[in-house]
C-alpha cells in the first residue's frame, strides 16, 4: 500500500497485512495486557520468595541438628582420661582371667 499509494493512514486496518505487522501488533498487545492485566505474577514471585525462606529455614534446622549448641568441646586430657580407662579395664580383665586358672 506504501508503494502503490504513497502514505498509510495511522489506523488503516482494512489494508493486508504482512507477518511484520501481525508480530508488531502481538508484541503491542502482549506489552497492554502484561502492564494494564494482573496476570499472577505478584502472586508467583511472592510465592517463590515464600519457598526459598522456608528452603533457608530448613537448612539451618539441619546445620543446627548436625551441631547441637549444648554439645561438649573434647580436650586432649579428655581423650587421655577415655584411653587411660580402657587401659585399666584392660588389666583388670586380665588379673580376672589369672584368678580364674
């Protein structure tokens, strides 16, 4: 229509249209419904936004699962006491089993 009459009136729609004009016209209506319709996507972002917390809050459940905060610090002398225990318990069967024959 350009070329044959020169200048196309802005709202001339009973012209044919090409596959441009139809993408044009889709991408201007998808952009009015997205800005003037709510389509839900407050409502998904809040609700992503909901599952990562509680994807945090579970993650630090576990941590705190893995290390209890009354848990208790061992020191060397700890493990000197455990191994000088089982050393004694070690004698003692020993003089048990002495007795015995």
């Amino acid at each position: 229509m350009c070329e044959k009459e020169g200048f196309i009136p802005r709202y001339v729609t009973d012209i044919p249209q090409d596959k441009v004009d139809l993408t044009l016209k889709d991408m201007n209506d998808y952009l009015h419904k997205l800005v003037t319709q709510d389509l839900g996507f407050g409502q998904q972002i809040e609700d992503s936004l909901r599952k990562i917390q509680i994807q945090k809050e579970m993650q630090l459940a576990e941590e705190q699962k893995e290390t209890p905060e009354d848990a208790i610090e061992l020191e060397d002398e700890d493990y000197q006491d455990f191994y000088d225990a089982i050393e004694e318990q070690k004698q003692q069967d020993e003089q048990m089993l002495e007795e015995e024959e």
